[in-house]
C-alpha cells in the first residue's frame, strides 16, 4: 500500500492526477497519526521527498496535509533526522 501512495506523491508518474496525488496525501496524513505507521512513513524516503514538493507546489489542502503528515512523521523521535 504505501509503495502505491509513494507512486501517486511522485510529480513525473503520468498516472498520477492532482486529485490523486492529493488523497494520497490524506491517506498518508491519516496513516502518520499512528505511531506505527509513523515510523514506516518515515523510511519512504521517496514519500518524504514528495510530500515536500508537494508542500511548495500543491494546493492549499494538499500543502495542509503535507505539513501535517510531516509534522507527525517527525513526531516519531527515530524520524526526526529524516525530517
């Protein structure tokens, strides 16, 4: 699954639309508030690369949802550095 959202975050897949990108976003965002998953997310490293870009080039929601997925990734003491 979180190969999938990754997939979707990455500007250059073709199949991705913005609409997609954007609940990728959410999902991840709601994944990042568990712990668990917290300290999964944070070893994506292409999904920490897209939800940045997606923080200066998305929308306002997508921007919203990044930062907080962010947030709570680096909330996750391990991840911090990674953030």
């Amino acid at each position: 699954m979180l190969v999938l959202l990754v997939e979707n975050l990455e500007s250059n897949s073709p199949s991705s639309s913005d609409t997609a990108r954007e609940n990728a976003i959410a999902t991840v965002f709601n994944l990042s508030q568990i712990t668990e998953y917290a300290a999964m997310l944070g070893d994506k490293q292409g999904l920490l690369q897209g939800l940045t870009k997606l923080l200066r080039e998305g929308s306002p929601r997508g921007r919203r949802d990044a930062a907080c997925a962010l947030f709570n990734i680096a909330v996750y003491g391990p991840n911090r550095g990674k953030v």
